[in-house]
C-alpha cells in the first residue's frame, strides 16, 4: 500500500523542460528535487491524487501515472517506484 502522507516519484523529463514542470508541480502541492535522470517529486497521497487525476488508496507500487496533457511533450514517464527495503 502507498503511504498516505508521503509518496516519492521518479519524473521522466528533457532537461531543459526542469523549470517548467518544477513550477507546474509546485503549483499543485508537490516538490521536487533534480536528479541525474530527471526529478524526484514528492508529496502526500492528496497532491498526487489531485494532481494526477488517479485514486491511489488501493495502488500497489510501482504506479505508472498517467502524464498530464500540459506536460506530455517533455514529460516521458512519471512513476512511483517500489517501496526499497533497507536490509538489517
């Protein structure tokens, strides 16, 4: 199951696009950090709801997320990647 106060997010995207979609995730509640191969975009399971248009309540990782249609021409994947275990 997805925690509901806190997802992490592996977002796809041309480089120079960063600033664009960095604001359009800002907007919408989110953050983001800059990556080697794009952003991690984090949040609670309420941002990523509204921001996405998708119920995760259910969802079991990984979650392909459906890219938005003001992102799509430099977004090329959004994920929520599985849960990674640290071993003891």
């Amino acid at each position: 199951m997805i925690d509901p106060s806190y997802i992490e997010a592996i977002c796809t995207l041309e480089k120079e696009a960063m600033p664009q979609v960095q604001r359009w995730l800002a907007d919408r509640g989110l953050r983001s950090v800059p990556m080697r191969a794009g952003l991690l975009v984090t949040g609670d399971r309420a941002a990523f709801e509204t921001a996405f248009n998708v119920d995760l309540r259910q969802a079991q990782p990984p979650v392909r997320l459906e890219v938005p249609s003001e992102l799509r021409e430099v977004v090329s994947a959004m994920e929520i990647p599985p849960v990674r275990r640290i071993m003891p």
